[in-house]
C-alpha cells in the first residue's frame, strides 16, 4: 500500500480530540483528517499556539503520521448560519481569515495540506465564479508565503461540484503549483459522471487528499462501505496505480454517535478490500507465533522500502521516520499485543542487540508508540534509548528522542537534546520540547553556541530559536543566572501573526508551538 488509511476527526464530534486520536491510531490508522472546530483545535481559541504544539506532540507519539486540516465546521464562524460566510459570500473576509489560519495551524503540524470547498451560490453564476477566483486567488497568496498546499474539494450541491470544475479553475488560475484537488470517492458516486476509479486516475499528481465513504447514485449522503454502491477495491487499487503516497481518510461526519465501533468496521473494510500486502501476513503471522518478529524484522527494508515518509522536507527521515521504521512500529505494535510485558521487554531487548542500525532505529521508534509500557518494558527501553544516544547514526540518536524520551531522567534528556543540535539532527525530532526544556537546557545551549561562535562556526537555527523564545540565561552566564538578556538584536517578544508577512518552515526544521496565533475579537476579525 503506497498511502496511508485515516479516519476524519469530524466524525468522532463527540470526544475530546485527545481522546479521538487515540481511538483512531489504536484501530490501526496511521493519519487523521484534521477538521478544525469549536472543540477540535478552535483556530480562534487565545491559547492556539499552546494547542498546536500539544497536538503536534499528540500525533507524532501516536504515530499519526499524516495529517490533512479539514475546514468543513458546519457553525465555526457563524453561530446561526451553517458554513457562512463562504468565498462567494457578499463579504468573504473571514472565510478568508479561517483559511489563512488553517494555513498557518497545517505548516505547524506538517500536513500535506489545507482542504476546502466553493460553498452554495446564492447569486448570479457569473457574479459567483467572480467572487470564487478572486477568494481562492487571495487564499492562494497567503499558501504561497507559509508554503501550503491548498486542496479544493468538489462538493455536491456547491458552485464546485464537479471534479473538471476544480481542475478547470486551476487552470484560470495559472496552474499555481500550491493548487490542488481532494477527492471524496463518495461524491464520484452521487454527482459524477464516471467511477471514483476513474476519478482517481483524471485527478493523478494533482490528487492531495482522499475522503472515504460510500455513497448512492445522485443522494449526498455519506454511508458506510457496503451500504452505497462505491467499488471499493477498485477505487483502492486505482489509488495504487497512480502512485498515491498521501492520506486517504474515512468522512464519516454523521457517525459521531456510534464513532468507534463506525471506525471499527471501516479499518476491517478497508483492509478487506485491499490487496494482500506482506505486511498484514507478516502482522498474521506474529500474532500466531510471537517468535517468528526475529526474522521478519530483518526483512523489513527489503519488503516495504526504506525511503523517508516525507522526502520533500524531512528526506532523511529524522523528524517523521521511515517507510521501514513504520512498519517495524506496526510489527511491535501486533506483538504487544500479544505478549505480556516481561515477554514483549526481552523481546525487544534482543531485536536491539542483535539488529542493524536501521532495526535499532523501529524498535525505538516503536517504543514511542506504545501508550502505557509496563514496567520491564519501560527500564529496557530506557536502556535502549541510552544506549542509541552514545551512538553516531544521528537517525538513531532521532530516533531515540522521541516520546519515549519521556521517561528519561532530566540530566540524560537534557544531554539527549544538545546531541541532536550537535550531531544535526533538528530539534523538531525532540518530543515535548517546548514544554520539558528548562534553564538548565538553555545554559548548556547558550555555551554551545558560545564554543561554535568562537570557533568561527554557525549555530543551528533551531538552536537558536529555542534560545530566543524562552531566553531566560545569558548567553555564555554561569549555572543558576538568570536574566531575561538576550543576544545582541534579539527580543523576548514574539512578533503578532500577520498572515501577509509569516513564513513557514520546513518541518524538519519547524518546531510544533513556534507560531503565535492572533485572538479573534469580538467581531470576527483579528
């Protein structure tokens, strides 16, 4: 399978989203589709950028490592009129403001990208398609300055409701290369005039975004697979055909109620449907016989691949990990599964010992994805991870800073994070950063820094951003000073959003929490 499986956080409205994750990543998704909402990442919310950074925190320790930001809320910004305004609104600023927003909320946490729709026209056609370019046009411009991609979504019953009107308006548009198309198999069903296959295959390089339900022919109504008349095994092999590697998520918005036994039974559909892989009959096979993960293990990198699960700003896989690290995460996963924790700590134990760099590496990985390790499992994993951190591989030492960290004592973590900045493995690897990082860290940063200027060398960026948002040592002062000095042309404020002027990072080198979000006043507007 060349794509990731995912569940949209729409349909579990009814859960807090701490709470939805974890139901999500325990059924086996690797991703989720994101919709922010009152109480799911309120892009209005004062504290945004303390949110941000927990659910950054959140995904990458569940191993939801794709990510989509829906913008569909139906009452997020008009507590009265559902989805009002829309970009063909008389006045569509805020719908604007929200995108901007959802822009900047997608660069933070790495997702592939921001998906929207027209909205239902109230006004002459031509007037509305007006209204659409220019909207989508001013969109576009604030995708180009944080480097987002904008994904419009065909919507039955909205001006955009065609698969060939999304690509049509990309074309009116110049073709901008921060402009494409999510596709929800469910609407090819009810309003298009081919298959959801053969959707799939007109949409190719340009498809960003899938949503997966099942639907009836000219009735918009999202069902479960096998209650409509989707194929869903040809419409997943298509996905396959064309090369697909991002995230395809259930939209089950309507399922709130029933949501987990709902994502239940859309995984088992799901992976039905799907063609054989060696991972499910290496996942069988560990579930029938424990042992067997020793050989299996190594097998891995040649089975399934080993290129970075973000090649285009993470190609080493420091920060997201690797096709193989996945799937080795998923390999212990089915084996905690099924062994008790003295079972599943000795196992481990040997997996490490015995195994290449790139074996180490899952298994550390894997530890950052066990929610509640046991006992023996959590003093072998701190060993592990100890151990990695002598190491040179700096994506093991990435490895090893992941949410398993946690358990590592402060004077070892500490150590850990000035090996990355060392080493150069970027901080965005360091799970729970911005909240455990204390002044004793930032002293030892601060002299770090001291040492590589006087040594006429460069610090890392990140480094430094670590050291100018919570600059509370001098730079170069003893243990124990404290005073809120700051390097020469350095300030302790952070600067307001201004979504004209904000530029994003690379993942690799961003670090979940570093944006400051603006409060919305009391009119809607910032």
């Amino acid at each position: 399978m060349t794509f990731s499986l995912g569940y949209g956080t729409n349909g579990f409205s009814n859960h807090r989203l701490d709470d939805a994750l974890a139901v999500i990543a325990d059924l086996g998704y690797t991703g989720v589709a994101l919709t922010l909402d009152h109480d799911h990442l309120d892009p209005f919310a004062d504290d945004l950028a303390r949110q941000v950074d927990h659910v950054a925190s959140r995904l990458s320790a569940l191993g939801l490592n794709r990510v989509v930001i829906e913008t569909g809320a139906r009452y997020l910004l008009d507590p009265w009129r559902k989805h009002s305004p829309t970009l063909l609104s008389d006045d569509p600023a805020l719908r604007i403001d929200f995108l901007a927003r959802a822009l900047q909320i997608a660069g933070d946490l790495g997702a592939d990208c921001v998906s929207f729709w027209s909205g239902v026209s109230t006004v002459d056609n031509d007037l509305a398609w007006s209204r659409l370019r220019e909207g989508v046009a001013a969109v576009l411009e604030h995708a180009a300055r944080l480097n987002v991609r904008l994904a419009m979504e065909p919507e039955p019953g909205h001006l955009v409701q065609h698969l060939g009107q999304v690509l049509d308006l990309r074309k009116e548009l110049g073709e901008p290369d921060l402009f494409g198309v999510t596709l929800d198999v469910g609407h090819c069903v009810a309003v298009e005039p081919v298959n959801a296959a053969e959707c799939v295959r007109l949409a190719g390089p340009l498809l960003w975004n899938v949503q997966l339900d099942d639907m009836l022919p000219r009735v918009h109504e999202h069902l479960e697979f096998g209650d409509g008349h989707l194929d869903l095994p040809g419409t997943l092999a298509a996905l396959a055909e064309i090369g697909y590697t991002g995230l395809a998520a259930v939209e089950l918005p309507r399922h709130s109620h029933a949501a987990p036994d709902t994502a239940r039974r859309a995984f088992e559909a799901l992976t039905a449907a799907m063609p054989q892989t060696w991972q499910a009959k290496a996942e069988r096979r560990i579930r029938e016989k424990p042992s067997v993960i020793g050989s299996i293990f190594p097998a891995v990198g040649r089975e399934v691949g080993r290129e970075a699960l973000r090649p285009d700003t993470d190609p080493q896989g420091l920060v997201h990990g690797t096709v193989d690290d996945r799937a080795r995460v998923r390999l212990v996963s089915v084996l905690a599964d099924v062994l008790d924790d003295a079972a599943l700590a000795a196992e481990l134990r040997d997996l490490y010992r015995y195994g290449d760099d790139a074996e180490r590496r899952g298994v550390l990985r894997a530890l950052s994805a066990l929610k509640s390790p046991g006992a023996e499992v959590t003093d072998a994993g701190i060993k592990l991870v100890e151990d990695a951190l002598r190491a040179n591989d700096i994506r093991l030492v990435a490895a090893a800073m992941g949410a398993f960290a946690r358990f590592l004592d402060d004077h070892t973590w500490r150590h850990g994070v000035l090996k990355c900045v060392f080493v150069g493995v970027p901080l965005a690897a360091v799970a729970d950063l911005t909240s455990r990082a204390d002044d004793e860290l930032r002293r030892m940063l601060a002299d770090f820094a001291d040492e590589r200027r006087a040594a006429g060398r460069d610090v890392p960026a990140d480094a430094l951003e670590l050291l100018k948002e919570n600059s509370v040592v001098t730079i170069g002062s003893p243990p124990g000073v404290s005073t809120a000095q700051l390097p020469a042309g350095r300030t302790a404020a952070r600067p307001e959003y201004d979504p004209g002027t904000r530029t994003s990072r690379p993942h690799a080198q961003r670090k979940p929490g570093s944006a400051e979000y603006p409060r919305r006043t009391s009119d809607g507007n910032h």
